[in-house]
C-alpha cells in the first residue's frame, strides 16, 4: 500500500510546485470529517475552500452523481441536456433574475459576468468599457479577474493588467463615487470579501451601490463564488443584504464538490446579449449539473438554511468570548453565518499548523487571518470542539 510520504515525494517530482500544501494525503471523508491515508479523522473547516458545502459522503449526492455517470458523462453544448436545463429552471426560480450561463469556476464566471457587462458598457453607452472593484477583493486567478483582485501579493511579475480597472474603499460610498467616470461600465464586489481576510460590506453599503448605479446604468455583479449558495444563511448572499444585483457569480460549491460555476443575469443583460457572445466546453456539463440540482435543492430548504443561521449565531458567539479571554492575542472576529475570520496579527498561519497538529482543519488566507468557512452540515458540537482545539492553541502560544 502506498504511503502518504511516498505520495508527498512523487507529487514534488512531477507538479508544478505552485501550492503550500499541509502534509497529509486524504483519502476519505464523512459529515464534517476528512480521513488521511493512515487512516487519522480530521474535522473540517476548511469545507474544500467553501466547497464541500453537504460534508463528504452526503448519499443522495453520491447516488445522483453515479446515476448521471451510468447515463451519460458529457455532450456539448450544441446540445441540449436535461440536467442543465433543470439546474437553470431552479437558479432563476430561486434567484428571481432571469437567466443564467454555466461555466467551470469562479474565476470563469467572473471572466463572463465582466464581458457580459463590458458588452452592455459598448452596446447601450458606445465606450464604456472600465470596471470598478475593492481593496482587499479577490475574484480569481486569470489576468481580468486578477487585475480586478484587489490584493499586491496577486499582483506580483503580472503587471500591466488590462486597462480601465479603479479599485475603492469597502463601506465607503464616497470612495466609489470619485471613482465614478464615464467610461465605467460596471462594479465588482463580493458582499463578504473571501481571501482578503472576511470583510462583510453593510447593507446600508450595498444598497448605496445599487442606488449609484442605477442613478449611471452601471452593472452591479455580486462576486458569490465565496460567500453564496447558505454560507451566509441565504440561499443567495444578495437575499442577506436585501440588495439585488445585475449579475450574480456562482461556483466552489454549486457543484457539491464537482467543477461549476454560474452566471446569473438580469433583463438588462439579456436583451443586449447576441447569439455567440460566448461559450463553454463543459459548462453546465450532465453530471455536474445534475449533482448541482442536488446541492440547490438540499441548501434552498428554509429548515436547512435556518440551521445555518442557528449555527452562525453560535459560532460568532464562541470566536467573541476567545477575543474577549485573548484580548492581547484576537483583535477581531468578523463574518456572519457559517464564514468566519479570526484576526490574529502575525500568528495566523502558525496557528493553522498547530491546529493541524491537533487534527483541526482551518485555513489561514493571510498572516494575520484565520478563516473558518466549515460544510454547512457541521453540528454545533463540532463548532464547539474546533474552537476549544483553538482556545488550547491560544493558551499555548
């Protein structure tokens, strides 16, 4: 049987050595629990980074996934399929915008939701063309998408980045409106920014996003990929807030683990958009759509996405009496829902491996952030067991 060393050493040999990863090879999972190869139980609140949103060896996932394999893997989409076409119907109905595109990821469907608008920019205003986004953002790994990230580190040997990209405040409405030329066609926020460390926007902020652009005909596109799909409670982070956008982006866990990702626009978009604007090899491909349908169906529940809220609740109440008892240690705790970030300046990514050592699973998105973002079927026990896994951790630094 093969070792998780001898797994780790033949992965250095032939991979492109891109990724820090932890040293441990998974094998298996249950609930919120990942098996390594030796065979050790690890709880999980990392959740795939927001995409094992139903836990691991959810069956009626697994059945529908093996049910669509036995029929048929891929066509194309000069083609119909039947689970493409039943995932749009339930994102629309949900949504309550008007169509939808699939892709393979979110940084796909930020790529299409930024043409869709620059497209509108062009065929509604003639030259409008730049894209206002946020400090702290992130909305993927192509050129577009990382030009509109709005994180140095990302930035790094890649410059020049396309043209026509602005970047403001997070809740500073004024900082967007001196950004405000005439050539915007649209703006890029995520209503709780992700990898930039878990900075909620204020739905006094949001709303004042939606009144500037309608007040312009500027696109508002909600960056999901992250914090939608019940991370926050809601079936659509958007519904949270009570602001709707022009375009939604979805993906990491729409797919229940398997790569999807979708566009959602409204009326607006779909009476500028033309027959061949873009495509997709496998977007909306059968079996991932299909397990998507699943995942959808499973999430939009009332009864789940209030176990969510439940949960949130208690899992914010637990990181505030660690800063409360670590004062000189936390500074702050942010987020909502199931998406959590613990601020812990310059100690954050040691104490992701101390909390690996203790087989805990968290991710550290930068050196002084610890972000919790657990499958949304983690019970309160679990909750209650990380952050005590934490508190010792603390104690001990």
């Amino acid at each position: 049987m093969v070792t998780s060393l001898e797994v780790i050493e033949k992965e250095a040999r032939y991979f492109l050595g891109t990724y820090q990863r932890m040293p441990v090879v998974f094998t298996g999972g249950k609930g919120s629990y990942l098996f390594d190869l030796e065979g050790h139980a690890y709880l999980d609140f990392v959740g795939g980074i927001s995409v094992n949103l139903l836990g691991y060896d959810y069956r009626p996932l697994k059945e529908a996934i093996h049910d669509e394999v036995e029929r048929v893997i891929h066509t194309s989409n000069l083609y119909y399929n039947v689970p493409q076409v039943e995932l749009a119907e339930r994102l629309v109905r949900y949504s309550g915008l008007a169509r939808v595109f699939f892709v393979n990821s979110g940084a796909e469907a930020n790529e299409v939701a930024l043409k869709m608008a620059r497209f509108y920019g062009k065929r509604k205003h003639g030259n409008r063309y730049a894209y206002i986004a946020f400090r702290r953002s992130f909305h993927g790994r192509t050129l577009l998408t990382l030009g509109l990230t709005g994180q140095e580190k990302f930035h790094q040997d890649l410059d020049p980045f396309p043209p026509g990209i602005f970047f403001a405040d997070l809740n500073d409405i004024e900082s967007v409106r001196r950004l405000l030329k005439e050539e915007v066609c649209a703006i890029i926020v995520e209503p709780v920014q992700g990898e930039g460390g878990v900075y909620p926007c204020s739905p006094q902020f949001l709303a004042a996003l939606r009144s500037i652009c309608d007040e312009q005909d500027v696109l508002l596109i909600f960056d999901e990929v992250q914090c939608g799909l019940g991370r926050l409670g809601s079936l659509f982070a958007f519904q949270h807030f009570g602001v709707t956008p022009d375009i939604v982006t979805l993906a990491k866990g729409l797919g229940g683990g398997l790569p999807i990702g979708a566009v959602l626009v409204n009326e607006k978009v779909v009476e500028i958009t033309k027959k061949g604007d873009h495509g997709s090899t496998f977007g909306g491909n059968p079996v991932a759509a299909r397990s998507a349908c699943v995942v959808v169906d499973t999430i939009a529940s009332e009864t789940f996405l209030e176990s969510v809220r439940q949960k949130g609740v208690l899992f914010g109440q637990e990181l505030e009496s660690l800063r409360r008892n670590f004062p000189e240690k936390v500074r702050e705790v942010r987020g909502m829902g199931l998406m959590w970030g613990l601020e812990i300046p310059g100690r954050a990514k040691e104490i992701a491996h101390r909390m690996f050592e203790r087989k805990v699973l968290v991710n550290a998105c930068n050196e002084d952030t610890l972000r919790f973002l657990p499958p949304l079927i983690i019970s309160e026990e679990e909750i209650h067991h990380g952050v005590s896994v934490l508190q010792e951790v603390l104690e001990g630094l």
